[in-house]
C-alpha cells in the first residue's frame, strides 16, 4: 500500500465530510469558549508567519535598488569623438 500522494497518508484517503464534521466537534469540545480566541492567535500567527517571509524579499529587493542607483551607469560614447587613431 503506497502511502504517498494523498493529504492524509497514514489515512489511506483524504478526510470526507463525515470526518470533517467529526474533527470540528472534537474541536470545540476541546476549545470550547476559547475557540474565537484560539482562532484569532492562530490569525494572528499566521499573519506575522508571513510577514516574517516576506522581509527578507523585500530587504533584498531594497538593497539591489539602493545598489542600481549608486552606481552612475557610464557616460556614453560620443561618435564624433575620434580620439582612437585606427591602427591600420
């Protein structure tokens, strides 16, 4: 029996809506009034877990900017300028 491909693996099958439900009862006996607040934590932690994923982008994105405007790209070549004798 594969084990691999499916959410749940040691289930053998993904949870339908029998189980579901069962697995929300289960919850809210355990939690029971501290369901909202349980919840809003669990926001809330997700919320700063992205933020915490995000700085790192964006820090770098600032720095590569900061970086591009530093250097002054350099002064193009004029064409009339014949500075260069040809060697020939």
């Amino acid at each position: 029996m594969s084990m691999t491909g499916t959410p749940l693996g040691f289930l053998g099958m993904p949870p339908g809506l029998g189980e579901t439900i069962i697995i929300l009862v289960i919850l809210l006996l355990l939690f029971g009034r501290r369901l909202p607040e349980v919840m809003r934590n669990l926001g809330k932690g997700l919320t700063e877990f992205k933020r915490g994923m995000r700085e790192p982008v964006d820090e770098v994105k600032k720095e590569i900017a900061e970086n591009a405007k530093d250097e002054e790209p350099p002064p193009p070549s004029d064409p009339k300028d014949n500075s260069e004798k040809p060697t020939g």
